[in-house]
C-alpha cells in the first residue's frame, strides 16, 4: 500500500462530498455504505470494517453508531451521533437494516477492497479521518471533545492538525 503524508492540505466540505457522491458510480450499495461511514464518523478504516449491525441505532432524529474499543489504545467512546437529516444517512440506515444475521459484520470485503474504494472516491483510507478531525476543529469544536469522538490522546492529535486559516486567526489578534 501507498505511504501518504499525515497532513492534511485539502477538505472535503459537506457540499464536494455530496457532489462526489452523485458523481461517482458505485459498484456495490456497501462500497457506499462504507463511504458514507468513514466520511461522517472519520472512525479508522478497520474499525468500520469491524462494525456490526447492532453497532448501529436509530433513536429520534439521530443515527447512534457504537464503535467500541478503539483500535489504537484501546479507548471506549460514546457512540457516535449522525442526525438523520444529514445527506445520505437514510441510505445508511437502509443498508445496515438490511442484515438480519446477529453479530454479523456488515462490510464484507477486505480491507485492500476497502483501501481501493477510498482511493477511488477521494484519496486514500486516512483522509476521513483526518478531514473529519480538522472540520471538527476549524467549527470551533476543543481538543477534549476531538478526544471523546476519535479516542485519541492529546500527543495523537497533533498528527492529525492540518489546514488553519491564516487570515482568520489574525484577525482574531
């Protein structure tokens, strides 16, 4: 697999991901699915693909997705709120529904399928979880709660830090 630098030099904003979305041709609904997943929670690619249908929730307006033990320090976070009125979520909603086997994993492919799907729609498998991390950030969210949604530590994070807005953190002095 290719290497790739952890910086992050450009966002994908909700309105390039939906153009995305109706652009690109999907092979199959999971491949979909998956994209959906990684773009909203920014949760590892291994940790989506070891979700099950009873990891997802649908509770009010909301989508609960409970990852559990995170992959990398083995941290427990809440479970992850997506609202349902978010694009694409209903999909999601249709597609989880669809499995009927308890415990069952619900991305049946491998994590090289998994690789080559996110590198066809937008790069490669960590960029979710790096644009997930500075949208977060760059909305005014604090380093605790990007620590309670990604299970990350505070040394972690810096990693992950990588587009500011130079003109507006001077107009902030």
């Amino acid at each position: 697999m290719t290497k790739y630098n952890k910086k992050i030099t450009t966002l994908m904003y909700p309105d390039e991901f939906n153009r995305l979305i109706k652009e690109k041709k999907f092979l199959k609904d999971s491949y979909l699915a998956f994209i959906i997943v990684l773009y909203y929670t920014g949760i590892r690619v291994s940790e989506a693909l070891n979700l099950k249908r009873e990891c997802f929730k649908r509770m009010g307006d909301n989508l609960y997705i409970d990852v559990g033990h995170r992959l990398k320090g083995s941290k427990v976070t809440p479970p992850l709120i997506i609202p349902l009125s978010k694009p694409h979520i209903n999909f999601l909603v249709q597609y989880y529904l669809f499995f009927e086997k308890p415990n069952a994993k619900i991305f049946l492919f491998s994590r090289k399928t998994a690789y080559n799907i996110c590198k066809r729609f937008f790069g490669y498998p960590h960029y979710y979880r790096l644009n997930r991390v500075t949208l977060f950030l760059i909305q005014g969210f604090t380093i605790p709660h990007i620590k309670t949604w990604f299970g990350l530590n505070a040394k972690t994070i810096d990693h992950y830090i990588g587009v500011a807005d130079m003109h507006k953190m001077s107009k902030s002095l």
